[in-house]
C-alpha cells in the first residue's frame, strides 16, 4: 500500500492525500491552496494523479483548504462516494458557493475549480453521512471511523482499516486537530492506536497563550475602543472563528463587561454559517448546549448587528466611532474586511486584532509581520493602526496538544508518523520533539512522493 501527499506539504494548504491499495485509490481531502491571491495558481495545475480512477474521498472538514479542489475533481471526473459528517457537507457546500462565486469574477482563472449553483448541488448527491464514534464499511476491504476532532463544527480525525493483499493495516488521519476548550465545539477526541499516522503541525514548535488570556484582550481592547472614540477590527474566518467570538462577546455583554458600543458582524458568509451552526445543537460542548436550552441567543445579542447586504456594510464606515467590526475573511485576503482595513487603517486610533493564523503571501501576515506599507485593492496603505495576535483563539492544537494526541496512539503504537500541513520550520520542530517521545519513523512528507506503509 502506498500513500502520497499532493497538497499541504512543508506549507499549510491545499491538502489532499492520496492511499493506493492493491485494489482501490482514495482520497483524504481535497483542498486549495491558499496565499496572497484568493486561489494560487497552483491550483490551476493538474493533479497528479488521475480523477476518474478515484473510487472515493474521505473529508475530514469544511474549511477550503481541505475541500475547495473537490469542484475541480469532480470536473475531471471523479465519479464517487464524499464521506463527511451532515455539518461538515452543509458547511461545504457553503463555502463552496461563496469560493465559486469571488473565482467566477476573476475569468483569468481555471474554470475547472468553479461549480455554479446546479453542479454544487449535483456535487452535494455523492456526499454520504459518517456519524462519530461508527464504524462504516466502505466496501469489502475498507472500514472507517470518524472521531471529533474538535476543529470545528462537523470536523474529523479518521480511522482507515484497510485489508490490503490479505493483511490488515491500520492509517490515522489528524485532519485538523482542535485548540480545546474551544466554545461551543466538543473537546478533540482521541484514537488508541494505528500502524501508520499523518498529523498536521500548523503549530508544531509553539505553544499557545491561554484563552482567559486572549478574552481579556479583547475586552479590554473593546474598553479602550470606547475611550479613544477608535475602531477595533477583528478579521474573522466565516466559519468557527465567527461563532466563537460572537460567542463570547454575547457573554460579555450579558455579564456587562464591556461598555454599550456598536457592533458590527459584516460576514454573509459567516451569518449563514450561523444558521447552520443552529441546526447542529447536538455537536455543541455541555455549556453551550444549556445557554441554548434556556433560551440565550448566543450569537446575537444587544448591539450587534448583522450586515448582509453591501450598502448596509458600506454604512458601517460612515457610523460614527466607537465602534467593532468583525469581518471577513481571517487572513485578510478576501472579503468584506478588506473595504474596513483599507478606510481605517492609516487611523492611529485603529485597533486590529489577529487572531487566526496568517498564511505566508496574504496581507494578514504582511500585518502580523509588522509591514508599515501595504497594497489594498492595487492602493498603497500607511499602516498607523495597532496591529496585535493572539495565538491562544486558534483552532489548531498547538505543539504540546499535537504530541498528546500521538502520544495516546499505543494500542498499537505507530510504526510511522508523516508530519504535513506545516510550515517547514513548524514541521521540523514538532518532528524533533516528537523524536524524543517515540521510537516511530517520523518523516515531513514530501510532495508526490510514493510512500510505502
């Protein structure tokens, strides 16, 4: 049985894995690349291997650097079964809507990686539902189990029995592995033990600050907002980091810890991820289940407003200060965030908070670099505006929470893990820590590689 990775190696996107067994190939994810440009050209090249021979993909979640080339896979003929969780494929299909439509404005690109709204939910028939925690016989040689991996709503860290040429052989995916306790999502779940491991290393080599830390942040931030009169902008993806943080500012509000300010949620994105998210209650942690049972909206609450339509978002710049805007996207390289930074950010009395990661190449990590002057919309910005991050709101595990999760792989203990979906130096140190802890093979995956497991 081989195994080869044609995305997310030695960098943080575009992951897709691909396993050849004696009888079937198959894929796990199938994500774009991402960086400075909404869709890098690397996702305009061909795939390495063939589409049509594909008998199947497993989804580990719905973020697009794990699902946004499943459009082009389908384009080029790929015919079969999508394994994903119900909130992973509505969350999908989603996001996959929204990348169509921004791709679709730009004709320069492939058309192969755009679906318009009748192939989207042509795509959507050949997802079939995995439920957490059971066993699925995919054929007669393939058995898969789902586990949360607290992420985010709907996603997976995925158990692959496979019998292959008559012996059995056991291959973990991480997918991505969640920063716990998150709100509202369920704590990462855990797998005993496996032959063969592939674990992401967003954050290998880093620990993250703890979120009490990073809640004080941001409240104090909304206070000093209010005293200078300034903006605080807070760039949210649209999908889990949206949910969390209005999460927690409705519980500031409720307890009154922070001042009366206008608040602004400019992310349509992010407004129907929260429908979804609202249909999936039975995925929600014990606290936020019982917010919910006595009637708490957590997601909107006193002073916030939700800006669907362009003209309403455009008049969140003419209301007068203070004020909050979270908005789209959470790198910076798209969205409605993009129109906020730009008016406000040569205002020294601009606060923006990073709290996601910022992939190399987009204009968040320019930010999160420390870049005085940076291009918006082909215009160049002097950036006087407080720029701040904090890695404790990330929805990946950090270096400490990854090695746990291997380290609970014993049963058996695997006799090679495959470190992808880092940054080379990420990679490296979560590979050299690990060395210390475990007797496995410990490789970086390499792209197109053929491994043998």
């Amino acid at each position: 049985m081989n195994i080869s990775f044609h995305g997310a190696c030695e960098e943080v996107t575009g992951s897709c894995t691909l396993v050849k067994t004696d009888k079937y190939k198959f894929l796990v994810d199938c994500g774009s690349f991402q960086g400075e440009q909404f869709s890098s050209n690397k996702n305009t090249e061909k795939f390495a291997f063939n589409p049509e021979e594909i008998d199947f993909v497993l989804l580990t979640h719905s973020h697009l650097d794990h699902c946004g080339r499943l459009p082009k896979l389908v384009n080029n003929g790929f015919k079969g079964k999508i394994y994903a969780t119900l909130a992973t494929k509505e969350i999908t299909k989603l996001i996959l809507e929204d990348a169509s439509r921004i791709m679709s404005e730009n004709m320069k690109l492939n058309r192969d990686l755009v679906m318009d709204q009748k192939e989207i939910e042509a795509l959507m028939t050949q997802f079939e539902n995995v439920n957490y925690d059971s066993e699925l016989q995919i054929n007669d040689d393939i058995k898969i189990t789902y586990k949360d991996a607290g992420h985010i709503l709907g996603s997976a860290s995925i158990m692959i029995n496979i019998n292959d040429s008559g012996v059995n052989k056991k291959i973990i995916f991480s997918g991505d592995l969640g920063n716990p306790p998150t709100p509202i999502i369920r704590d990462t779940e855990f797998f005993d033990g496996a032959d063969a491991v592939i674990i992401e290393s967003t954050y290998g080599g880093l620990i993250h600050e703890d979120r009490v830390i990073g809640e004080k942040a941001i409240r104090d931030a909304i206070i000093e907002t209010v005293k200078t009169n300034g903006v605080l902008i807070i760039p949210v993806f649209a999908v889990e980091r949206s949910q969390e943080i209005l999460y927690m500012l409705n519980e500031m509000v409720d307890k009154n810890l922070i001042p009366r300010v206008n608040m602004f949620f400019d992310s349509p994105m992010g407004i129907r991820a929260v429908n979804i998210y609202k249909r999936y209650t039975n995925l929600y942690d014990e606290k936020a289940k019982n917010l919910v049972l006595s009637g708490d909206d957590i997601y909107l609450f006193k002073n916030m407003e939700y800006t669907l339509d362009k003209q309403a978002s455009k008049k969140i710049n003419s209301t007068h200060a203070p004020k909050i805007i979270l908005a789209g996207s959470g790198m910076c390289n798209g969205g409605r965030v993009i129109y906020h930074l730009k008016f406000n950010l040569e205002n020294p009395k601009t606060h923006v908070m990073l709290l996601s990661y910022q992939a190399k190449g987009t204009l968040g990590r320019k930010l999160f670099d420390g870049e005085k002057k940076v291009i918006i919309e082909d215009e160049p910005i002097e950036v006087r505006a407080k720029i701040s991050t904090y890695g404790c709101f990330s929805a990946h595990a950090d270096n400490d929470k990854l090695i746990n999760w291997v380290m609970k792989l014993q049963n058996p203990a695997p006799s090679n893990i495959f470190i992808n979906h880092g940054e080379p130096d990420k990679s490296e140190e979560l590979l050299n820590n690990l060395k210390s802890k475990t007797s496995s093979n410990i490789q970086i995956a390499k792209h197109d590689i053929d491994y043998e497991i």
